[in-house]
C-alpha cells in the first residue's frame, strides 16, 4: 500500500507543478508521477528534507524541484520544436 501512496503523492507533486508552471507535462498520468518523483529527488538534492511529509515526500522541497524539472523539459521541448 506504501508504493501505491508513492505514486499517487508523486503524480500529484508533477501534477501541482505543471499547473503552477502553466506547462503540460509529457506523457500523461505517467508523466506526472515521473515528474513528481524526479523533482522529489531534485528538491531533496537542492534543499534537504523540511516542511511536512507524506509518504516519503518532503512536499515543499519536492514541489520545487518539480517546478524546476517541469521547467527543464519546457526549455528542451520548445528548443526541439524550434529544431524541427
């Protein structure tokens, strides 16, 4: 049960951070989750653990490190729509 609470926090930490940033996240569902979960890491990396926590994510630093992710692929998706 501990997984499934991962991906749902996850997908709703991707999810929160395309809203915010105004950009939809590739892939979906799957995407958000990935997202959520890639900048749940990022913002660990970036800011430690702080603030409250719900199944393993640390929301405040993990929403920032998805705006920061969500933002990432924004640059490269623009830049590879330019290219073609």
């Amino acid at each position: 049960m501990s997984f499934i609470w991962f991906l749902i926090i996850g997908g709703i930490i991707g999810w929160l951070a395309g809203m915010i940033m105004g950009k939809d996240i590739p892939g979906g569902i799957i995407g958000n989750i990935i997202a959520g979960v890639i900048g749940a890491w990022i913002g660990g990396l970036l800011l430690g653990s702080w603030g409250p926590k719900v199944s393993d994510f640390y929301i405040l630093p993990a929403l920032i490190g998805a705006i920061i992710l969500v933002f990432i692929v924004s640059l490269i998706m623009k830049s590879m729509r330019r290219a073609s």
